[in-house]
C-alpha cells in the first residue's frame, strides 16, 4: 500500500457545471488519481466528460447519493476509493493528502475512515479548465463551526469515541475499497439527504475501524452548508424529521440515538452460560433490562417464549455484529437497575475484556466471576490482529450471585432483606 491505487468516484445529479469544475481540478492533481468514475444518479441528460472518465448510472428514483456511491465503487478498480459530490471541486494537493494516512510508508493504516476538509464558496463564473478553482476564496461562504469544533476537539478523530461519526461527510471521504467491502459499504435503503455518512461511519467505528480528518485535504464546495438557512428553508419539518429519523434507526450511540423508543441497533447485548434456571434467568434479565433498556438479551432458554419481551432475542441474529459491549453471564445475577446502569456505564474498564467477581465468596467457588464485559469492537481489532488483547477482574459490589433469591423477593423488592 505504499502506492496505492486510488480510485475516485464523482457522484452526480443534472450539475453539468459542476461536474466540469470538479472533473478539471481532480485533472490537476499533484497526485494523479488511477482512475475516476462519475457515477450519476439517474440525470436526464447523461453527463459529459473528458476522456478516460468513465461513467456509470441508475435510474433516477429519487435522490439515492449512497446507492450511486456504492454503483461507482463496484465499478472502481482501485485500492482506495475517494469519494467526492459533483459540487465539490479539490485542490491540486487534496488527493495526496487524503490518502497519506492511507498509504503511510512504512506502516499504512488501512482501517481508517478518512475525511477531508469541505470548504464553501460561491463560484462567479464557469469553470476555467486552466484554473478550475479560480475565485474559490474570494467568494469564500462560512462553514459549519459545529463540525470545525468537532474536529478540534477529537484531535482531528485521533481520540475519536463512538459519538464521532457526526463528523464524517461523504462529500470528501476516503478509505481503503477492502474495509468499504468489509463493513457493506453505503446503506442503500437512505433516500433523501444526507445521514448516509453518519450510517458508514458509525458502522466503520463499530467494526473495528477508525477515523481520521485531515484538513489540509480541501474541496471546494460550490454553495452553502446544507445547515445554512438558506439551505434549510428549502427542506419542510417533515422532511428533515425524516431523515433524522432514518438515521435515528440505525446508529445506537446518543445524542442521535432514540432515547426510549426501541428502533436501532442494541449498543449492548447480554448473554448467558446454558443451564442457568429459569428463576436466575428472569432475575437477572428483568434487573439488567431495567437498568439499560436499549439494550437486547440473546437466549435460546425456555421462559422468553412465554414472557414475548422483543428485546430477548434467538441466538443467531445481528446483535453480536453491531454491538459495542457484550456482557456475559457465568452465574444467575441479582442486582438493583442502577447497579447494571453502572456495570454497562463503567464498560470493559480500559480493557478488551473484563472479569467481575461479587464482594462475597460463593460455596465451591470463592471469588469466582459472575459475569464478563467484553468491549465488543476491541476485541474485533484483536481479531484482525490491529491490537493486543488485555483483560484484568474487578470486583462490582452492587452485583450478588442470586442465590435462592425467589422470584417473589425480587419483584417485590426485600430480595437482599
């Protein structure tokens, strides 16, 4: 990966102006792109353009930016893929710069989500092919502060967390084509502006991957921030709480996540140890539900077909692939909501996984674990070989073996009288 392929894909829509500015910068660049694909989404007239760039289309039904981004990189060829808007023209250094981390030599970082650094204007005149970027700065339009200071506070994504995806935008993205196809690219099903981003960047986070902003990497973008005012009066209440909420379903880290209704990914699933009782079973799954109510329990056992709770699911689904914390059962667990609140809030503790015994020692099995807490995208880089695993035992003095706590005592609330 020293010196990859890069493959850039240009998605379009009826911008034949823009599309030409765009397509005479990436002609300028200091690091001349294997290959360029503008993939257009349906325009009744198909679009022109220059020798070597090949195009690819779908049919116009409606605005479907994440399907033609995907359409254009199946037809890439590649190592990395570098995604830009029609309206959105790069400086002559943008593509060597997006890619560095992608290519670092001697040690490339090929799990990284890159995003460079869009810059808004308001272009005068057509594009000059001689200087396509000409009067960029001049017309120069503010950018959104809340993503500057997104950036400025996560170091550029180095110290990015689960939250960071708010700062990933499709229109100056890059990354390696084998983690695009690792983590199924672009959500095809997002029809509308924008959220596409977020949805791939919150997943890229999820398995396993990073980010990173890069902002020496400019692209030009002809118009204002899709959060301008101007920009906004264009779009009804309704249209907007649509693609909120298209969002909302499928990312579970807040402030987009849903706060009650269940809809979005599980952020944590609990399993359990088989030949765990029925009694200890509803004890611990009843607690733990209500201390995190977002969270799915995955179990075959013989009591959720009766109790029809929906976030008890079978084994076999989704859940451990999205997931960031796992929390797994060895014994039958009573504890209080707030406790199980604090045993997910607390998390692995700095670790891939981590131990938890109870305070008193139990007949057989003194300070045996009672569960384990799995930092679920952790371990799925140990697994790629990107880190070490680590694991340490702590002890969480709000959680007790149940015991022959009845299921009575518990409901009732004198189970530890």
């Amino acid at each position: 990966m020293s010196a990859p392929r890069v493959s850039v894909v240009v998605t379009h829509y009826e911008q034949p102006v823009e599309l030409a500015r765009t397509l005479a910068a990436l002609a300028r660049q200091d690091r001349r792109p294997h290959e360029v694909v503008v993939s257009d989404d349906g325009s009744a007239t198909p679009p022109v353009v220059p020798p070597g760039v090949r195009v690819v289309t779908q049919p116009d039904e409606g605005f479907r930016a994440a399907a033609a981004r995907n359409h254009g990189a199946a037809a890439a060829t590649g190592d990395v893929l570098a995604f830009l808007d029609a309206d959105t023209a790069p400086e002559p250094s943008y593509l060597r710069r997006l890619v560095a981390p992608l290519a670092a030599h001697p040690s490339p970082e090929p799990d990284l989500l890159v995003v460079g650094r869009r810059r808004h204007t308001r272009f005068a005149a057509p594009p000059d092919p001689a200087d396509p970027l000409a009067g960029a700065a001049a017309g120069e339009l503010p950018g959104p502060a809340w993503l500057h200071d997104g950036w400025r506070a996560t170091d550029d994504l180095r110290a990015a967390d689960e939250t960071s995806f708010r700062f990933v935008i499709s229109a100056t993205l890059a990354c390696t084509a084998d983690w695009f196809a690792r983590v199924g690219g672009f959500d095809e099903s997002f029809v509308g502006y924008g959220g596409e981003d977020w949805d791939l960047a919150h997943r890229w986070w999820t398995a396993g991957g990073r980010l990173r902003h890069v902002p020496g990497a400019v692209a030009w973008h002809d118009g204002p921030d899709a959060g301008d005012a101007e920009r906004r009066d264009t779009a009804t209440d309704e249209e907007r709480a649509a693609g909120t909420l298209a969002s909302a379903r499928r990312v579970h880290a807040w402030p987009l996540a849903l706060r009650g209704l269940r809809a979005g990914p599980a952020r944590v699933v609990l399993t359990h140890d088989p030949g765990l009782g029925v009694r200890e079973l509803v004890v611990a799954v009843d607690g733990f539900l209500a201390g995190c109510p977002q969270a799915v329990v995955v179990s075959d056992a013989a009591p959720w077909r009766e109790l029809r709770d929906p976030r008890v699911r079978p084994a076999g689904g989704p859940e451990a692939t999205r997931a960031l914390l796992g929390v797994h059962l060895h014994e039958g667990v009573v504890a209080e909501p707030e406790d199980w609140a604090a045993l997910v809030a607390a998390g692995a503790g700095g670790d891939v996984r981590r131990h938890v015994r109870t305070e008193e020692h139990g007949p057989g099995r003194p300070n045996g674990h009672l569960l384990t807490v799995t930092d679920l995208r952790r371990e799925r880089r140990v697994a790629l070989g990107l880190e070490p695993s680590t694991t340490h035992t702590a002890r969480a003095p709000g959680l007790r073996r149940a015991g022959a706590v009845p299921l009575d005592a518990w409901l009732g609330g004198w189970w530890d009288r």
